[in-house]
C-alpha cells in the first residue's frame, strides 16, 4: 500500500511543537504533503527539513511567514519540480510536485479569497490559470497512463455535504457558485478523481475548523483539503481517514491508502 498525507499544518515549526512528528512516525505515511508551511529554509531546523525516514522537498515564498508547500517522501523522487509557470503565483509558493515511475505527488496550496475582494480575484485569476495546467496533466495521464495525485487545501467546498453551516455560506469565499462550479469542472470535464468522495458519502465530514467559537469541538467544519487524482490510481484507493484525535492545526490530515507502490 502506498500511503498518502496531506495537511495544511499553518506553521510547519508550530505543528511539530504540537506533536506531528510522533504522529508521521506512528503513522508512517510514505508520502507527506504539507501546505502553509509559513518559513523559508533557513528558518527549519534539520528535523523539520527532513524527519527520520523521510526526505523533504520545499517551495518557499518570497514572503517570510507565508505560504510555502512542501512533500516528505520516503522513498527518494527521481525528479522535483516547483509551480505551475506563472511568476505571480509561483512567488507565493503555492505548489510542489514529486515524480516517481508512473506517478507524481504534488502539494498544493489554492489562494483564499476570504480576507477581500482584490485576494479573491486573485484568487480567481489563479484557478482560471489552474486549469489548463490541470487539463495538461490529464493529457498526459491519457496519453501516458501516468498518474497524478493532487494534495491539499483548495480552499473551496465542493457541495452542500462539504460544510456545516452551507446556508449561511453561499455568498461567501470559499463556497461561492463560481468556485463550486470550477470545482464540478475539475471532475466532471477535465475527469479527475475527488478520492475522498469516491470512499466516503457520509456527512460531517470536515478537514478545516474556524478558531472562532467551539466549531471544531462542536464540528462545525468545511472540508477543503483534497487528495484529486487521476482515474487510474484513483480506483486503486483503498481506505481513508480523516484524523481528529490530536489537533496539529486548524486543519486535520487527511489519510489515503492506495494499492500501488512506488
């Protein structure tokens, strides 16, 4: 089985303070996707650059405290690669991918639009730029059979199911009509996997919790942290968790098992 984490860890020094290493070593995910790891290099201790047993690759952004992704491997990628082409996102750090024989791993990290209006068109500019980049993995996947596995916070609530207080939510960013649409684009014409969805139907079933109030005691939640892919590994999928025991951010990782290795 190869196993695949992604979580938001807002503060990649913040979350091993708060235990995520014991987590991955109890874990013991093959493959890490962090986003929001809010340093540059130099500012990681050598622990935090590469935890026993894995090694670790970063895009950083120009912005110091911001942004920035990352992807722990323990198996060793043949190749990196860094953004999507476009300086004005690829500043920000929003996106890193590992390549293996027949499958790449790539950490995301999708702009949010919920501090205004100029990050929301930001925010919009960038998805109308993703796509494309997306259509051109789905290209190769086709022409190919190589696989893509697309971690991390999206920063969008595909439906209803995907967060508690919907109703309240509909005129704000992150669940807006045309993010939601964009999304359904994602799956329904460019044919990636929401893998997630494919295990589980269920309700209440969230990966990021407001710091306001009691929502993640009372799970007042949205799920916007994906694991995407493409239809070949995706049918591969086998299990999934999303884990609440032990609280590393305001994010909760989320865990997919597929029947594959590398």
């Amino acid at each position: 089985m190869l196993r695949v984490t992604s979580i938001n860890v807002n503060g990649l020094r913040a979350a091993f303070r708060k235990g995520l290493s014991q987590w991955l070593e109890s874990e013991r995910p093959d493959v890490v996707c962090l986003q929001e790891v809010k340093a540059q290099q130099a500012d990681l201790a050598p622990e935090l650059l590469a935890p026993p047993g894995f090694a670790g690759h970063f895009h950083y952004a120009e912005k110091k405290g911001y942004s920035g992704v990352g992807i722990y491997a323990r198996q060793a990628p043949q190749t990196v690669s860094v953004g999507i082409g476009l300086e004005d996102f690829d500043r920000e750090g929003r996106l890193v991918s590992a390549s293996w024989p027949g499958l790449t791993v790539i950490s995301a990290y999708l702009p949010s639009g919920s501090s205004g209006e100029e990050r929301q068109a930001v925010k919009m500019r960038f998805l109308a730029a993703f796509e494309p980049w997306l259509q051109g993995l789905m290209q190769k996947h086709r022409e190919t059979g190589h696989d893509f596995i697309i971690c991390g916070d999206w920063n969008i609530a595909h439906k209803e199911i995907d967060l508690k207080n919907w109703r309240g939510n509909r005129k704000n960013s992150g669940f807006l009509p045309e993010e939601r649409q964009w999304l359904t684009n994602v799956f329904d014409d460019i044919g990636f996997v929401d893998v997630f969805r494919q295990l589980e139907t269920g309700e209440d079933h969230y990966t990021w919790w407001s710091n306001r109030g009691q929502a993640w005691a009372k799970n007042v939640g949205w799920r916007i942290d994906y694991q995407i892919a493409t239809p070949g590994i995706a049918a591969r999928a086998k299990q999934t968790d999303i884990y609440k025991a032990q609280r590393f951010s305001d994010h909760a990782p989320l865990t997919i098992d597929y029947d594959v290795s590398l």
